[in-house]
C-alpha cells in the first residue's frame, strides 16, 4: 500500500497569471485555470494524488464537482491520474488529443 503524503495546498499553489494557479504535487503537477464562467484542470497528477488534487480545489474555494472539464496533455499515469474519477464522480468530461486516447489510462 501507497503511502500518503502530507500535502499543503497553501505552500504547493502558486500563481501564474490571474485565474491560473500551478500546484506542485509530491510527485506530479496540475494546473487550475479560472474565470467568471467556471475552472478547468490540465492534468491530474498521479492516481494517488487524487486527495490533494480535490485538496487545491476546495483551497481555491472551488468544488471538484463544478469542473467545466479535465484536460489531459498526454497519456502518462502522472496525468491522467484522477480522470477517471472525476469523469465517474462528477460526469466531468475528459479532454486529451485524438493521438492520446490511445495512450490515456483512465
């Protein structure tokens, strides 16, 4: 069994550009972007990072179930690690290139 990690989400969010927040995992990265209309997630980090992942969101005040979308750059496990979850949890469509479907294990 995996360990969990302790992860701060104040320490592991930084911001890049207004409504676009980076957060470094313990082992992966995703990234928010927000608007007035909604957020979006690119990436997901590793399956294991699932709790810190909805951990940023709620940090941002955001709810997980809200997700516009999850954006998948590639197929890597230490991207698509939450996907399918939020795809099963929250019907949260997943996007990713027609070239990485094949690849994406979500």
């Amino acid at each position: 069994m995996q360990q969990q990690t302790t992860w701060n989400p104040a320490a592991g969010l930084s911001v890049q550009a207004p409504g676009v927040y980076f957060a470094e995992g313990p082992a992966a990265n995703w990234i928010v972007v927000r608007d007035g209309t909604g957020f979006i997630l690119i990436d997901s980090g590793y399956p294991a990072d699932r709790h810190h992942v909805l951990a940023s969101l709620r940090h941002l005040g955001l709810d997980p179930a809200d997700a516009l979308a999850l954006l998948v750059t590639h197929g890597h496990v230490d991207h698509t690690g939450s996907a399918a979850y939020f795809a099963e949890e929250f019907g949260t469509p997943v996007l990713c290139a027609p070239g990485e479907i094949g690849r994406a294990h979500v």
